[in-house]
C-alpha cells in the first residue's frame, strides 16, 4: 500500500530539509550536533523558520528546546505534543530525530490544511538533548520539560537555569514521536512503518581502571600494572556476558597517559546496558561490576565504578497505541508491533502524559552511523499515518469514537 499521492510532496520536503541540516555540524567533515552548541543553535533557527513558515508560533524555552505551536478555538484545551530531538551523536546520520521533528511538522501542517477544528493545542517539539554526547547524561531537554532533572544533573550542565523549562502534566494530552527503527525488523517483514509497544530499560556507567605509568622499556611485564589491559580484558566480557534480548556496550574509552612508550596508567569507560525488563538489565549490572572489581584485583589496579543515569523500562499508552495502530492499518497490509532497544524522549515525557511512538524503516536497520538511510515513500506513509493519528485523536476527544 502506498500514501495518498498528496503526501508524496511533503515527504520530499522533509528529505531535503533532513539534507539541509545535515549540513549543519560542529565538526567539519562529519555531522555532529550536541546540546548548545552553536551548531545546534543553528538548526533550531532554521526548523523554526519552516515552523513560521507553516503558521506557528515558535519559541525555544530555558533547555533550548524548540517548539511550534498551533493553537486551538478552545483557548483552554491540553496540548498534543509531537516531534523528536535534534541533537546528533558524533558522526551521525542524518535522520536519527530530525526526521521525527519534521514528520509532525508536514504532519500537523497536512491537518491545518483540512480545515479541521482540533479540540486540542498542537506542539511541535525539537529537543535539545537526547544522545547526551555533551554531558554523557540523556535526554536534557525532555527531562528538564517533564521537571525530571536531578541536583547532579544541573551541577554537571555548564548552562545555567534549564530547570526553568519544567511545565505541569496538566497541560498535556498526549505525546506522539516518530523515529527512524534503527533496527532490521521492518525491513526484514518488509514494512515501512511500525508501532512501538515499549522503550527499553537502560544504564550508562562510567568506569576506570587506575595502574601505575611506567617505562615501557624499563619496567619488567610481571612488574607492571597496566590499566589498559584491565580493562581490555573487561570489554571482551561486556561482549559476552549478555544473553538473550540484553545488550551491553563500551563505547568510549580514553587512555592516559596517551604515549607509545608508556605503560597506560588510567583508562576511563563508558557502559551502557539494555534491555525490556529492569530485572534483566540489573542482573547484568551487578556481574560487570563484580567482573570489574576481580579483573582489578587480579591486575593489582584499583576499580571506579559509577552509575551516570539509569532509565526504567517504559511502555506505551495502550489508548493511544491502538489509534496509532488504526492510523498505521489505513497504509500498510500489515500492523506490526515492536519494542524499541533504543532510547528515546517519550521515556521522559511519558511522566508528563501518555506517550505513543512509531517506527519508520531505514535501510540495513543502520542508526548512529552516516549511512543511516530512509525512503520517501516510507517517510510519505509516516505523515500520512501521523495526521490520521492526530485526526482520529480529535474525533475521540470530541467524543466520536
């Protein structure tokens, strides 16, 4: 099944738009955006031209969050939330949030074109922070929205005052993200779009095993306490301690002193731990971190072991969930649903009201990564399901359905 041809257009819009500010980087050569950064500013002002462009009022608030808001005849009506972040990780691709943000976008601009009366206030949001490169603690700018940032939180941010950000749940309806799958199973059952059921439970840790630096041609093997080899062995045992759905990562890792004919001193780590059931997740914690401390033992290297952010397991609104299904069944064969092993803002604002995602294919199921790849006709059906989703929001809340 194809989308109405009407929405053809408006999906074209958004893959050059996604071109456009995957021009739009704070480091040459590769597209990375952080939380504040003057890339990152840039792109607020140009998604908030096309959202003036479309009618809205745009604003960014105290976490730099971007918004676009369509009110409705009924001054003293909730808001419908929509969008994604537009913060990268480093050496992104390019449609990894952006595209989220920019689907609501044609989306909500589609059903103003309707005419339709909404019984709701709509908001199109582009977060600040959602990949936590800047400060290695997730979702900044839903959290600061939802009042969920904690005294570590804004003791770590150099920018001052975000917390101003926080608004009351009694606002809000409900939250709507569409986000790229980054994973194989649609492309596998060879669907363009997906409903997520659930966001998966995840922890960040920081680590660092801590030696001696030496000579490396003065200081004999059995001698030494050499860091890296530490934890060496300990990301070999990330890679295979988990089983079944849990996933556990290292991506970082920096070495000191640094030099070739040094024996690494200190090596610093990041952890990140996954999966649908905190049970899970926190069992596979629990034997890192007594892996850790006897590689450390074994090695005579002292062990830091520290817990950046930990996320609950977060299911969808189930109300909304099946809106979302009859929106996705209207233009595809087949309605799947799926969990999400990866991390998204509707984790944080699905405390601030009920919150629905939907996936989207990309090719190879390739995320974080700047082959990451959509088609246009897939990101058509994402605006078309997303403004059936909005409508048939409107006829329930108007009492139709």
């Amino acid at each position: 099944m194809s989308a109405p041809a009407l929405f053809n257009e408006s999906a074209a819009r958004v893959m050059q738009q996604c071109d456009e500010l995957g021009r739009i980087t704070d480091e040459p050569g590769r597209l990375t955006r952080t939380f504040h950064s003057p890339a990152m500013q840039l792109a607020n002002g140009l998604v908030g031209t096309w959202m003036r462009a479309a009618g809205l009022e745009v604003w960014d608030d105290a976490a730099f969050n971007l918004f676009g808001r369509w009110p409705s005849a009924r001054g003293r009506a909730r808001t419908l939330l929509l969008g994604s972040h537009l913060d990268t990780v480093r050496d992104a691709g390019k449609y990894d949030g952006p595209l989220g943000v920019l689907v609501a976008l044609a989306a909500l601009e589609h059903v103003k074109s309707q005419g339709l009366p909404l019984p709701f206030h709509v908001e199109v949001v582009g977060f600040s922070d959602e990949e936590g490169v800047r400060y290695q603690t997730t979702y900044l700018g839903s959290r600061a929205l939802a009042g969920r940032l904690k005294k570590t939180d804004l003791a770590l941010i150099q920018e001052k005052g975000i917390e101003k950000a926080r608004r009351k749940a009694s606002e809000f309806l409900a939250y709507a993200e569409v986000h790229i799958e980054q994973g194989p199973v649609l492309e596998a059952r060879d669907l363009a779009l997906g409903v997520v059921t659930a966001i998966a439970s995840q922890a960040r840790i920081r680590l660092a095993f801590s030696g001696v630096a030496g000579h490396a041609g003065t200081t004999p093997m059995a001698l030494r306490r050499d860091a890296l080899c530490g934890a060496a062995e300990f990301i070999v045992a990330v890679e295979k301690a988990p089983a079944g759905q849990t996933v556990a990562t290292v991506g970082m890792m920096q070495v000191s002193p640094g030099a070739s004919n040094v024996i690494p001193g200190r090596v610093e780590l990041s952890l990140d731990v996954r999966d649908q059931s905190e049970a899970r997740r926190g069992r596979l914690c629990a034997k890192l971190l007594k892996i850790a401390e006897r590689l450390a033992a074994q090695r005579n290297l002292t062990l830091e072991w520290k817990i950046v952010q930990e996320t609950p397991a977060v299911p969808c609104d189930k109300r909304l969930t099946q809106l979302m299904r009859q929106a996705v069944g209207r233009h595809e064969r087949e309605v799947i649903a799926l969990p999400s092993g990866a991390g998204h803002d509707g984790a944080e604002i699905a405390h601030l009201c009920p919150m629905t995602m939907l996936f989207v294919r990309c090719q190879g199921g390739i995320s974080h990564n700047p082959a990451e790849s959509v088609q246009t006709s897939d990101v058509a059906k994402s605006i078309a399901a997303l403004a059936d989703f909005i409508i048939l929001l409107a006829a329930r809340e108007q009492g139709a359905v």
